[in-house]
C-alpha cells in the first residue's frame, strides 16, 4: 500500500478534458498537464542537460506532462469549465508502484516501440485559475468546483 503522499500542480491543460461515467454512472475526467521549470540565463549560463530555450530567450526551461484523474461533481466541473490552455491548481495523491521505498511513474511502450514514462495522479481538489466564458476565449479569475468553498490563494 502507497502511504498518503500529498503533492500540488500548477500548470495549464494541454489538451481539452475528457470526460466518460462508470458504469455506476460515477463521472471521470482525465486531463493532462504540463507544469515548467524556469532556471534564469543570468544565473546558469550552461543549458541544464534536456532543457530547453524558452519562449522568451531569457531563461531555460524544462516542462513536465502529467496525467489526472478527477471523479465526481468535480470531474463533471472540469469537462464543463476547462479547455485546453486552461490554468489549475490541483492538490492530488500520485498512482504508481513503489519499488525499494520509491514511487515510480507508469512505464509504457509508444507506437514507435519507444520507452515512454508518465507521472498519472488522482485530483483531491481542482481549482480554476482561469475557465473557459460563453462568447470568449477565457474569463480571469478563481473558479471553484461546487464543492469548494471561495478561499484565498496563500501565495
């Protein structure tokens, strides 16, 4: 059994939810996110090995993909609100094996017969930092699922 292991994302959606119901009629919406890592040029002149430029030429960068899976009223919040670009804080438990006191990610084989890893999560709470508006690209602000209460973001 995996001990209760906590992490929290911030990243933006990388491609529009999707959403299916059990067979118990329980909604699940799986989203995929990527999160980067900024290192400034002024302070490592020498690229980290498999980063990148960023977009801005200041800095480098390396981003991280992640699969979620969101349940419930809030599965059905995510496909409803969310679009690809979308910006979100999830607080989630990771899924994996754990092997000599390490959680590894899930290990697959791509249509190319390449190796492939992907670090898959289960959504405790998902919070909207941006959400898709009838008539426009997106509307600014915080958005919560039904269940959460309006709070303070504490950074």
């Amino acid at each position: 059994m995996i001990p209760d292991i906590n992490i929290t994302i911030i990243g933006r959606l990388t491609k529009d939810p999707e959403m299916r119901y059990t067979p118990s009629g329980t909604a699940v919406t799986n989203l995929s996110i990527a999160t980067s890592k900024l290192v400034s040029k002024a302070t490592t002149q020498e690229c980290p090995k498999g980063w990148k430029d960023s977009y801005n030429q200041k800095n480098w960068e390396c981003t991280t993909f992640l699969r979620v899976t969101v349940w419930g009223k809030q599965a059905e919040a995510c496909n409803n609100y969310l679009t690809k670009g979308s910006m979100v804080i999830i607080e989630a438990e990771p899924n994996g094996e754990a092997e000599n006191g390490v959680l590894n990610p899930r290990i697959w084989t791509d249509k190319d017969g390449q190796p492939r890893a992907s670090w898959e999560v289960t959504a405790k709470s998902v919070r909207f930092l941006n959400t898709r508006s009838e008539g426009s690209s997106s509307e600014q602000g915080t958005a919560q699922t039904p269940e959460e209460p309006e709070s303070e973001i504490p950074f």
